[in-house]
C-alpha cells in the first residue's frame, strides 16, 4: 500500500482508528503489517483495552508508527468497544476518522474511496466480505446478502467527520448494537450518512467457536428493529405448522425466495466480484438458524438482556425517535448558553449512563 492523496505533503491526514481488546497475540504479526502498511495514508490510532502483558508486546510492536493508547478510565461503558471509539475520536484532531475492528483489511482503493465520499457526507457505510471463505463465513455471507438486498449491510467498519461525531455528542456506550446505535446518532443530529454498497472491504472471518458464541448476540440486535425482528420471529412457527401439516411446498417456495433476495443482494453494487455464486443459496439456511436464535434473544431479554463481556446489555439500541428528541435538546441547550460557553464531555462523579447521556449535560 503506497501513500495516496489523503497521505500527500500538505494535507490533512486522516485517523485510522482501531478500538482493540485481545486476549492472546495470535495473528499480530499479520495485524501488524497491515497496519504499518495503513500508516503510509492514516495517522494510525490504537485504543487498546488488553491486559498490561499484552498491552505492554502491542506498544513494542506498535509505538514506531502509530500512537497506542489506554481507553479513557472516565467513560464508563459497558460496550467496551464504544469506549475505545470514543477515546479515539476525542484523541484525535483528524477531520476524518475511519473506525475498524481488527479483522478489517481495507485495500488502497477502498480506503481512498471511503476517504473521498467523507467530503461529502458526515459518515460512510462501506460494505465486508470475508476473504478466507471457511463454511462459518459462507453461512454468514448469507446475512450480509440479504441485507444488501434489503439496503445494506452493517459493516466492521465505518467512516466518519470527527466534527460531526462531537457535534452529535458522541453515542451510547451501554447498547449491543454499536454500529447501529452511531449511524441513528449521526442522522438524528442532522448528519449526512453515505451507504457506499460497492466499496469493498475485506473482513477476515472469525475462528469457528468465536463464529458460535455470536449467534444470540447478532440475533439480539434485531431487538433494535422490531419489523425485522417479527419477520425473522415468524419464520419458525411458519416451518413448525407446514411440517405438522406435511404441507411442504410453502417451505420450498420460501427458500427460493429467500435465495432469489440473497442473488438479488449479491448482484447489487458490484457484489460478484466479492461473493461467491453459491452463497445465496445459503441464505435460507442463515434465516432458519436466525429465526431460532431471534427465540433465544427474546428469551435473553426477559431475563435482563443479552451476556456480553461478562455482564447483560438489556438494549441492542436506542429508538430513532429518543435520538432525535436528545438531538432536539441538545440544540435548544446549546441556544441557551450565555457567551463564551462551552459543552464539555467531562466524565465526572461515579460513571455514567452513556457517553451521549454525559454529553447532553
């Protein structure tokens, strides 16, 4: 990866932000390539939540390009990934920040294409693939298909104005569905959001038992989306009562829908290139598994919500609708305050309820 316009003498660089918890170093030698490779565009910023040993081999492996920093001890977040954006975002003074998990490997072209759709809107929605192609990854794949048949994807990845990120008081860091809770956030205050379906970046896919342990934690975002939630919630007493009537064509008939959604969202924006022609037909299997893990999700949320991290996250996101009145207030406080005032972000006092919260005042 060599530097392209965004790394250029004389402009601005953009952040390449890495929230990161590990609890073993495999792979980081990998991960440390690519990233010093990202270092010759992005100024290269690593919030990083691992226990001092690890902590302590990542700074040595990291601190010659890129700048490798504890969370902030004063946001208390029970999304830990949240406190790890946050901190970078604050940390930063880059215009543009592009946020990413570990397992993201943006090419040349697919980061200098997020960075240029930055100039014109407040965030961008790029669109993964994974790349190995392990059977967990392809039964995955059916997920991101239907969802780019649908509108798109929710990617390990996304790119936003560091002014707009401030300006809409940062998000909740106490919801499961991180990516879902910053897109509502930025829109509520006003922000301009790019859905960039063809820009496409590589995810690598997670080991089989990390892939199993996800299953009720994705099916719980889907909490955030009630429409979606019922029709997934329907899909298996639908295939109990066609099995108890031994009335079999409804579940043909609807799994070649199903395929026929996931081909439509795999021709979508260029997605031949990236997925597989096989992985459509997959996409009935992933509904059925989901439709069973939407049950377990549900019955997560009538015991307190959902483990993650070692303790429940009872929301998967906050209503557009309570953003949008937050935006309001937020607005009407600024109004208000005398010359020279200023909002802060301060985290004072014993933690809080979330970073939005805090910044609201």
């Amino acid at each position: 990866m060599t530097p392209g316009p965004a790394g250029s003498a004389g402009l601005p660089r953009p952040c390449y932000l890495l929230p990161l918890r590990r609890s073993s170093d495999e792979g980081i030698g990998e991960l440390t390539g690519y990233l010093r490779e990202i270092a010759h565009i992005c100024d290269v910023l690593i919030v990083d939540a691992s226990p001092d040993p690890l902590f302590s081999r990542h700074h040595a492996a990291w601190m010659a390009f890129a700048r490798h920093i504890r969370p902030d001890p004063a946001l208390a977040c029970r999304n830990g990934k949240v406190c790890g954006v946050v901190t970078g975002v604050r940390g930063s003074t880059a215009a543009d920040v592009i946020i990413a998990d570990d397992d993201v490997r943006y090419s040349h072209r697919a980061l200098t294409e997020v960075l240029g759709l930055l100039a014109g809107a407040d965030l961008v929605i790029p669109q993964n693939y994974f790349e190995p192609l392990p059977w967990h990854a392809a039964w995955d794949s059916g997920r991101i298909l239907i969802n780019r048949a649908a509108g798109y994807d929710y990617p390990g990845t996304l790119a936003v104005r560091r002014a707009a990120f401030l300006g809409a008081g940062c998000y909740d860091g106490d919801v499961l569905f991180e990516n879902l809770e910053l897109i509502r956030t930025i829109r509520a205050a006003g922000g301009r959001l790019a859905a960039a379906p063809w820009i496409h970046v590589r995810r690598l896919p997670p080991e089989v038992g990390h892939f199993a342990g996800q299953r009720v934690r994705q099916a719980y975002d889907s909490l955030a989306q009630p429409g979606r939630l019922a029709a997934e919630l329907s899909v298996l007493p639908a295939v109990a009562l066609a099995l108890g009537r031994r009335s079999f064509w409804p579940l043909g008939l609807g799994a070649v829908a199903v395929a026929a959604a996931g081909e439509a969202g795999r021709r979508r924006n260029g997605g031949r290139a990236v997925f597989a022609w096989y992985l459509p037909l997959l996409a009935p299997v992933w509904l059925a598994e989901r439709s069973v893990c939407s049950w377990l999700a549900l019955s997560c949320r009538m015991r307190g919500g959902v483990r993650y991290a070692g303790q429940r996250l009872p929301r998967a996101a906050t209503p557009a609708a309570v953003l949008r009145n937050k935006a309001i207030r937020r607005q009407d406080s600024r109004r208000r305050l005398p010359a020279g005032g200023a909002v802060t972000g301060a985290k004072t006092g014993a933690g809080m309820r979330s970073v939005a919260e805090r910044l609201d005042g």
